[in-house]
C-alpha cells in the first residue's frame, strides 16, 4: 500500500540529513564543516478516516491537512444497534 493521501495526491518527498562537525563561528569556533550527506524521505502526515465517498461509507486515508481543509465529509455516526441473538438454554 502506497503512502499516497486518496484526495490530494499528496506522497512521499525526497530529502536529505546533512551532518556538520565544528563549531560555529557565532560560538568561537573556526565554522561547521558538512562531513555527509545522507538521503531519506519525508512522509505525509495520513490519517486513516471513515468518510463518505460516492455516497457509501468507507475507509480512506488522508492527509491531515486535507481534513483540516475540510475536504473530507465524515460519516454519520450510527444510530441503530445490532440484535442480540439469543441463545437456547
């Protein structure tokens, strides 16, 4: 399953983690020197929500700035109760 939000299209970005030794010139020292460069990803913020689509109620997951924008129309809470079923003693 891809890290991809089902309304924005919203996916994982690729970056980088630099890594710096030294001390900075602003504390005394003679300046931070990058010594690496290493990549990684930066993954959206998904959320998994039970929402209505084309009229049915599922499961879809978004990001959470999508549900800030208020993209999503949640689902109704349910109203009715299961039966129980009773068993023969």
């Amino acid at each position: 399953m891809g890290r991809i939000c089902e309304l924005t299209g919203k996916g994982p970005i690729k970056g980088s983690i630099i890594w710096r030794s030294g001390k900075s010139k602003k504390s005394g020292g003679i300046g931070t020197h990058v010594t690496a460069i290493t990549k990684r990803r930066f993954f959206p913020n998904l959320q998994r929500v039970k929402a209505l689509v084309d009229g049915e109620v599922r499961y879809i997951r978004v990001t959470a700035s999508a549900l800030k924008q208020g993209l999503v129309t949640k689902a109704p809470k349910r109203k009715w109760k299961k039966e129980v079923v009773k068993a023969k003693a």
